[in-house]
C-alpha cells in the first residue's frame, strides 16, 4: 500500500462520486491490498484538490472504460503524475444498442448490457485488465457513473483475488446508494444483475477466472493481478479458508 495511502472504502472527494479503493476484503490468501486498484465514477467533475489528493495517493493510471465520444464530451481532469487511458469494453455495441430498462429505478435488466459486454466486449476487457496488470502504481478505472462497466472490471479483478461472490455482489450493489445525488441515472445496481452475470459465467465458462482464460488472459497474467492485489502477510492472522 502507498503511504500516502488511508485504508479507506470510500474516499469523499469533492467533485467525484463513487470513488472506492478494493483493498479490505478477505480472499483465499489472506486480503486484498489497498491502495492499489481504485474503482470510480468519472474525473470530469474533480476538483484541482481532489487531483493533488489521487497524485499523492500514487495514482499512475486512469482507465477510462467510456465510449470515445463521452470521454471527449466529459474529459477527465488531469492527475499530475498520471496517465490516461481509454478503453471502452462495450466492443461493437453503440449506445442505442444497450438493452436495458434504464427508465424504472433499480431495474433488474442491466444483465443485459452485462451479457453484451461479455459477448462483444472480450477485447476491451482483456486490455483493460493487461493497462492494469502493467500500472507503475496505483490504478483507477471508471466509466460515467461507476457501476455498470465499472462493476464488471472490479468483479473480475474481486474474483481473480479469490474474493467471495458475496462479497463481489455486495461491492457491486453499494454504488447505487453512492451515485444517488450524483446522477439522473436511475438504472441503479440492484444486486440481482451481479448475481445473474456470475452464474452466467458459472454456466457458460465454469466460472470467471475461464472465461478470462478463454479471453486469452494467461495464468503468468492472472497471477500478476493476484500479486498486486492479494496481501498474503502472515499479520492477517483473522483470515478465512474458502
């Protein structure tokens, strides 16, 4: 962990909503580290104090998981230090092609979207994982509201550390209670979505960490991730057997 670094969940910025590091949860060697992969909503909003606190945090890379247009309608406010990346994961799905309900509050249709990116989105995703694997510091990643392509980029990165589904659901489902004054996105993260993408994978692949193989993500790859977010210190003396 950075020392700059609080081991905080949250981090409440001024200008940036959903902004949470993934370090603090149990996993089947002890913990994943904070202050390395930090999920996000988007850095157009970031206030100059917010920047100067993610450059003193260690931030080296953004990945912007948006589209091309969003990202250039709503640029990320520069981090000193700090290099931007975008790589959108929806493959050859536009916008308009997005197959969920977005206009019911908390719907249960963004597995929809979900599947698309599984689908289409397989390079994106595989880049998006290697910008991250190859970091020289800590990482961001976010999409518009930090949810949706964001969640699924942090369900992999959870279930590559061997964090439990529980707790992979429940780090997906908090975002809906983050963005709420954020955003007129009323979509949400209903829990439901996360539950029915993991056992989508479970029944196609035979779980997450195939399907990434199948993406071509090596096992020399995987365990770089593991290396960067899994703390196996014998100090954590608490921790469970899965």
């Amino acid at each position: 962990m950075n020392g700059a670094v609080n081991p905080f969940r949250r981090w409440p910025l001024e200008g940036v909503a959903n902004f949470r590091d993934l370090g603090g949860y149990p996993c089947r060697r002890g913990v994943t580290k904070y202050g390395v992969f930090f999920r996000s909503a988007h850095l157009n909003a970031a206030t100059v104090k917010d920047a100067q606190i993610l450059s003193k945090a260690g931030i080296s890379t953004v990945v912007d998981l948006r589209y091309p247009d969003e990202s250039k309608a709503f640029p990320d406010r520069e981090i000193p230090g700090a290099t931007i990346i975008n790589c959108s994961i929806m493959g050859e799905i536009t916008a308009g092609e997005i197959a969920v309900n977005s206009s019911v509050r908390d719907t249960r249709t963004m597995i929809r979207m979900y599947r698309q990116i599984l689908e289409f989105g397989e390079l994106g995703l595989a880049s998006a994982l290697r910008i991250l694997l190859n970091a020289r510091g800590a990482a961001v990643f976010h999409c518009a509201a930090g949810k949706d392509r964001t969640g699924i980029i942090a369900m992999f990165l959870l279930g590559i550390a061997g964090v439990s589904r529980e707790d992979i659901i429940a780090d997906y489902e908090v975002s809906h209670t983050y963005i709420h004054d954020f955003t007129k996105d009323i979509s949400g993260s209903h829990y439901s979505n996360m539950e029915k993408v993991l056992s989508a994978l479970d029944a196609r692949y035979g779980g997450l960490v195939p399907y990434l193989h199948a993406l071509g993500i090596s096992e020399e790859e995987m365990t770089g991730l593991r290396g960067k977010i899994v703390d196996i210190s014998p100090d954590y003396s608490f921790r469970l057997t899965f």
